[in-house]
C-alpha cells in the first residue's frame, strides 16, 4: 500500500518562530488532509488539500502532487500550535481509507 | 449532529472483559472509519464502513475484535476478552463517502485494559 513519511518527526520552537512540515508519500493520492492533534487527543481538521495551495491564519499548505509531497507552514508560533500534526492520503485507484504518516510533534515555547 | 460523537470517553475494563464503544457520525454522512492510536503512535486502521455495503475488515489486528453499523449510522466497535495490549485510544471518523472525501474525527474513547 501507499507509504506516507512525515518530516521532522520532532521539532521545538520558540514561540514567534516559523515552521515548515514535511509530508511525502510514495503513489499518486486523490485526497491529501492536514490535521492537528491537540493535547487532549483531539484530531482538528486544517487543510483539504490534493493540490495547489490553501492558506488559514497563520497557517498555510501546499501539495503538489505530480511531486508526491505536501508542505505545512506554521507561521509566528503560539503555543497554542502544540501537538502532533498528522499528514492522512487517499491513494488514487479508488481508495477510501485515509492512510497516515507517523507525526511531527511540535513543542512551542513561550 | 454537529460533529462525531463517540461514547464513552474513557473506559477503564479488567483482562478478559468484553467492551463496546460507540460512534455516532455526522449526520448524512455516509462513510465510518474506526482507528486506534497506541501511545504515542499514529492511527492505525481497524475497519470501514460504506452505506449498505459489506465493511473492509482489513485491519482488525484479531477475531476478537468486531464492529457493526446499525441503519448506516451510529457503529459500534467490540472487543472480546480484552488484553492489556488493547489499551489504545480508539478513534471514529466519517466522511461523506465516495473517493478521497474529507474525514472528520470525534474526541476518541481512552480504553484502559488493567
């Protein structure tokens, strides 16, 4: 099946820094989505995003899937932008499970 | 609803007991995902239902673990004869159906086997 490998796997900020997370998978993928992990477990939706690029606040994403990668910019962190980000696909062919990568965990300080 | 609800919250359960989790997705949607997430790990997937169509069992990690969706709407993940290595978050997710839909996940049930 489908390999999803997320980059860096660990990553510690000062509070106003800037990030940018990694996300590349191994086949073509009909659906990429973004989620932040908070620390209470919750999954919160960010990006919808096969392609191009979608910005939120401070946060934005591209995907550029001819490439088989997604990037995710966090920008002026806050510490509230802790815990795991999760990069999830839907391989083409048909599939309906969404396959994840294993995480960045983002540490902010203040 | 507003959003997936899943019950309970958190279970505490003795070895060798059966548990039932529930998972009530958005309402209209027609796809059900169940994960499980070990400490400090990412999701793996257990099962998928689609409609009315038979579920993808393909990642249940054992016999002792079933699921059913009742009327295409609330599902309810079982385990049997509970084992410590159970002990897991257990996460539901629903979508919309079709290929490569947006899925949406509840706050998960924390499942303590002691």
């Amino acid at each position: 099946g489908i390999q999803v490998e997320q980059s860096p796997p660990d990553l510690i900020l000062q509070e106003g820094a800037n990030s940018t997370l990694r996300c590349n998978f191994s086949d073509s993928v009909n659906n990429l989505q973004w989620f932040h992990q908070n620390p209470w477990g919750q999954l919160i939706n960010l990006f919808y995003i096969p392609s191009g690029t979608k910005q939120n606040g401070r946060l934005s994403a591209t995907t550029v899937a001819t490439e088989r990668y997604s990037l995710l910019y966090i920008s002026s962190s806050q510490t509230t932008d802790s815990g795991v980000y999760f990069c999830a696909v839907h391989a083409s062919g048909g599939s309906y499970i969404p396959t994840f990568g294993r995480g960045t965990s983002l540490i902010v300080h203040p | 609803g507003a959003g997936v609800s899943q019950s309970p919250s958190n279970k505490v359960t003795e070895k060798g007991k059966d548990v039932e989790l529930r998972c009530d997705p958005i309402s209209g949607h027609t796809a059900l995902y169940w994960y499980r997430q070990s400490l400090g790990q990412g999701l793996e997937f257990l099962i998928y239902f689609q409609g009315n169509s038979a579920p993808d069992k393909s990642g249940l990690p054992s016999d002792r673990f079933s699921a059913e969706r009742t009327g295409g709407s609330v599902s309810t993940l079982t385990i049997q004869r509970t084992q410590q290595e159970d002990s897991a978050v257990y996460l539901c997710a629903s979508s919309l159906g079709g290929v490569g839909t947006e899925a949406f996940f509840g706050q998960g049930t924390r499942l303590t086997v002691v």
